[in-house]
C-alpha cells in the first residue's frame, strides 16, 4: 500500500512540475469564465471551501493531448452545464477525495494508519441565480451509531437565497459556524487535523435557518438550529450559534494592516443541559506572510457530541508563502480538557508544508506534530502525509 502511494503520487506531481508551460502561440488559450483558479492568490488560513469558492475554468479543445493539459481538464476545471433559461441556470458536479497516511509513535509503538473521505457534491443555481442548492455526501462516514444512517452521512444540504451580491439566507444542513477552524470544510484546513479547540467545540453538522453576509469592513454568520447533530431530527433542544468580523482597515490601501481581522463567537444552546461556547480570534496576512489566533471558553459544549465539562484552549498558527503553491506552516496549540482539576493540559506543537498544485483542487501537504500531555506525562509524535483532490 505504502509503495502505490509513493507511486501514484510521483504519478501526479513530477509530470506536472516538469511539463513545459503552454502558451497561445501553441494553440492553448484558457477562456476563463467565473475565475482562474490556476491565478497566483496565497492561500490564507481563514478560507472555507463551498460551491462559492470552487470556481471553474474551461479550456478550449485541443487535438494535441498533453499530461498539463489533461491534469488541468481534470482537477482544475470544475464540471458543469449551463442553461439558457432562468429557470435553471447551471448544474455541477465533482467527487473530492482526501486521504492522510498517518504514522504515529508513542510510548515506543508504531501505529500507521490510513483514514481517507470520499465526498459527492451537487450544486445548482436556478431562478435568474437567485437561489442556490447546494448538497455534499461523506461515503465513507461512519454512521453506525446514528439512528438515521443515510441522512447522517451530509455534510451540506442547503437551499439559499441571495438577496444582494453580499448577503443570503441558508437554510437546511450546514457545517456550523464555530470558530475558524470549526466552519472550514476539511477540504480547506491549513494542517491535516483541526486544531484542539475546533475539533471538540466546533466540529458540528447542523440542522437550521442562518443569515450570511458582509458590508464594508464587517462580516457576519448568524442563525439558530437544532442542536441534534449529523440531522438526526429536532429532539434535544435548539442553539445560537453567531459570528461576526471586522476589518478596522480594510478601506487603507497600502497599510500595513489593511488584511487585519478580528472574530468573535458564540455557540450557545440547549441538549440535556445548557451549553455556551465563547471565542475571539483573529487573522493577519501581509504580502507573504500570514498569522491567526484563536482563543475559546466552553461551559458545557455540543461539538459532534455533547460534554458537560468547563474546558478552553487556543492556538496560534504562522505561515510563509514562498510561492503561490508552496507554503510553510508552523503552529502551537494548548487545549486543557477540564478546568475543574489540574494538569490537564494537552500541548501539540506541528510544523506543516502545503504543496497547491491547482489551489486545494490537487494538494499535497506533510505535517509533523508533537504532542505533550500533563496527565499521563506522555509525549507523542505524529508525521501525516496528505493527498487531495477534486474531480
């Protein structure tokens, strides 16, 4: 197994790094429709992916194939039709695969493991663009201990109506909108693994109603939902999840602090007992640089489970772009798992390279973490390799 991914992945790299670049004078011109998603744009670490963001490229025929070429046709170029009608304007379609060879040592044992997603997505615009449908189905999610196992396994499945180019309404299921890490699709994390704090508070699917959007500086994500997770109905209570962000710079070409940006968020609700999630962070880029933090408090909380305990943490990442495609992260993470004993403070310190070949569409990243645990004083190392890709 080991030896086929090696394999297939100097399959997918080294013939796209070393195939030349094809210019008009060889008969290839890209007709860029909605956005180039080959363009060189850094990657911040507060992107989340959705039918809003995969935007496609079509490229004219060509009689003379070609390895660019056909890598570009199937990862960079989303598939779709298009309808001359206001009824239905466009449908699309992909799978999205990732998955992450994971080697973990501690206490002396080797573990390797090989979990991997396989995601379905449908989307539709109809009604003059006005409405948008969009579904995402996780395969090989594990759904045995849900009472509905079909339902169980979206992750998106949402009608939502624009009102303006900056704001909508959404409503059915939707990742929930906890933290920075906690609303990005995995699809879209800078590191292979959530940080601590979004995978136990904000790592939810949820079942409501919410209202997205922007003016000028501010941003926001406001709605209120059930608090059954994995939609498996509306019999533990409801919740609030909002957030909302600020760019105090955002209008100051050239500053140094125009891309500045500060979060705050709250997941507050009911499910066997009351639950609030509380969280502030922030997020800076400059030119190749990039930076966030995020802190969160939880008395009781409702990740993809309920946990009555009192816990927080926070984490800090930095990053550098050397290239559009190649970025380096480095990250510390504390999470203490219950504030009413002591020593019960888990600490990961992780070093990451992302490789973008077509942006998160074809992507390869190797992470290092260590991790050093107060309660049992144990210490662990993990390297995960991770391969992407939409087709």
């Amino acid at each position: 197994m080991k030896k086929t991914l090696i394999t297939l992945c100097c399959f997918f790299v080294f013939p796209i790094l070393q195939a030349p670049a094809i210019t008009e004078s060889e008969g290839f011109v890209p007709n860029v429709k909605k956005g180039e998603i080959l363009e060189d744009k850094i990657i911040t670490l507060d992107e989340t992916i959705d039918g809003d963001t995969t935007t496609d490229v079509e490229f004219d025929d060509n009689d003379t194939w070609d390895f660019r070429l056909f890598a570009q046709k199937t990862f960079a170029q989303k598939k779709m039709l298009e309808f001359d009608n206001k009824y239905i304007n466009e449908i699309s379609g992909e799978l999205r695969f990732q998955g992450i060879t994971s080697f973990e040592e501690k206490k002396g044992n080797l573990n390797s493991t090989y979990p991997f997603d396989i995601n379905a997505v449908v989307e539709s615009k109809f009604l003059d663009n006005k409405y948008r449908f969009f579904t995402e189905y996780v395969f090989t999610r594990d759904v045995s201990e849900l009472d509905n196992a079909f339902f169980g396994k979206f992750s998106n499945l949402y009608i939502e109506r624009n009102f303006s180019t900056n704001h909508k309404i959404r409503v059915g299921v939707s990742r929930s909108p906890i933290g920075l890490e906690g609303s990005m699709s995995s699809f879209s994390l800078p590191f292979a693994n959530r940080a601590q704090i979004s995978r136990e508070f904000g790592d939810a699917i949820s079942t409501g109603i919410s209202f997205i959007g922007n003016k000028g500086a501010f941003e926001y994500n406001l709605g209120g939902y059930t608090s059954t997770r994995f939609t498996q109905g509306f019999k533990d209570g409801a919740e609030f999840i909002g957030r909302i962000g600020i760019k105090p710079f955002y209008n100051q070409e050239g500053s140094y602090f125009r891309n500045l940006k500060f979060y705050a968020g709250a997941d507050v609700g009911h499910r066997g007992e009351n639950y609030g999630v509380y969280s502030a962070a922030m997020t800076y880029e400059y030119k190749k640089f990039l930076m966030n933090f995020e802190y969160a408090y939880a008395d009781g909380s409702n990740g993809d489970y309920f946990d009555p305990r009192k816990r927080q943490g926070f984490f800090t990442t930095l990053g550098w772009n050397f290239t559009p495609k190649l970025q380096l992260l480095a990250r510390y993470d504390y999470f203490d798992t219950n504030l009413e004993q002591s020593n019960n403070a888990n600490h990961e310190y992780s070093i990451g390279i992302n490789y973008f070949i077509f942006k998160q569409r074809l992507k390869f990243a190797l992470n290092y973490v260590f991790s050093n645990n107060e309660k049992t004083n144990t210490n662990k190392n993990g390297i995960y390799f991770l391969t992407q890709f939409f087709i």
